[in-house]
C-alpha cells in the first residue's frame, strides 16, 4: 500500500466549503439557541413575576377570608346570644301563660258560682235585714250572733268594695 496521497486542490475546495456550510449552520444554531435562551429566560421572569403575584393574590384573599370568618364568627356569637335571650324570654312568656290560665280557670269557677253566690247572698242580707226575732229563744231561730254587721267576704268592712279577680261581689 502506498502511502496516501495529498489531497488534490478539488478535494481541498471541497473541504473548506463542506467545512464553511459547517460553520454557518454552526453560526446559525448558535443564533436560535441564544434567541430560544432569550425567549426562556423571558417567559422565565414572566412566570416568576405571575408566580409572585399569585401569591400576594393568595395572601390577600387569606387575610379577606380571615376576616370575613372572623365577622361570621361575631355574627355568629351575636346571634346566639339574641337566641339564647329570646329562649328566656319565652320561658317568661311560656310561664305568665300558665299562670293566666290559672287565673281564667279560676275566674271561669267563679263566674259559674256567682249566680249562687248572689242568691246566697241576697238571701242572707234578707235575713239582717229581717233581725233578730225577739220572741223566738230557740237555738236555731237566730244565726246571726248580737252585734254582727252586715255579711261581706272580707273581714275589714271596707273590703266590701273590693274587686276579687276583676269582679266585685
């Protein structure tokens, strides 16, 4: 084998345009990639610059709904409050009911004694008014002991006008 040959003239044009196309495509990457380095380290801020306003969004809106829970809270607190007073209050109410009840039940008692009551007592004013039978000593012809007043419900005679559960006996 023999040794090898300088390379012709041809060749060498060759060579150095294939090399030249080399290096322009060379130079020509090295331009996209630093222009696509470019566009990255751009969207790269941006993204950093959205993030960081995301956040003091996020934070903001953490710090409203803080404060909206914290009102909800009082409001909350102010509501059971006004329930818990007005549960008092219908207890009272509850209360003062049963005890009118009472009072119309027993004011309903004596409005369906009243007529007997007031026969009754016509009929006892009738027998003062009648007196003491003088000539009658039996034990049972004189109820009325000497020296009582006219019949009443109270013992202080100016009881007699007084009003009993509204009414006046």
């Amino acid at each position: 084998m023999a040794a090898s040959s300088p390379p012709t003239p041809v060749q060498i044009r060759e060579a150095n345009a294939h090399l030249a196309a080399l290096h322009g495509r060379v130079a020509q990457l090295e331009a996209r990639l630093a222009a696509a380095e470019e566009t990255v380290r751009g969207q790269a801020g941006s993204l950093i610059r959205k993030d960081a306003e995301t956040r003091r969004a996020l934070e903001e809106m953490a710090s409203q709904k803080g404060r909206e829970i914290a009102a909800l809270e009082e409001q909350l607190r102010s509501s059971q409050d006004r329930v818990q007073e007005l549960l008092g209050l219908i207890r009272e109410k509850d209360g003062l009911i049963l005890r009118l009840r009472h009072r119309s039940r027993l004011l309903g008692e004596i409005c369906r004694c009243r007529p007997v009551l007031d026969t009754l007592l016509a009929q006892m004013s009738e027998g003062e008014r009648l007196g003491p039978d003088s000539g009658d000593d039996s034990p049972d012809s004189n109820c009325v002991p000497d020296g009582a007043r006219d019949f009443s419900l109270g013992s202080d005679p100016q009881d007699s006008d007084m009003a009993l559960f509204g009414t006046t006996v």
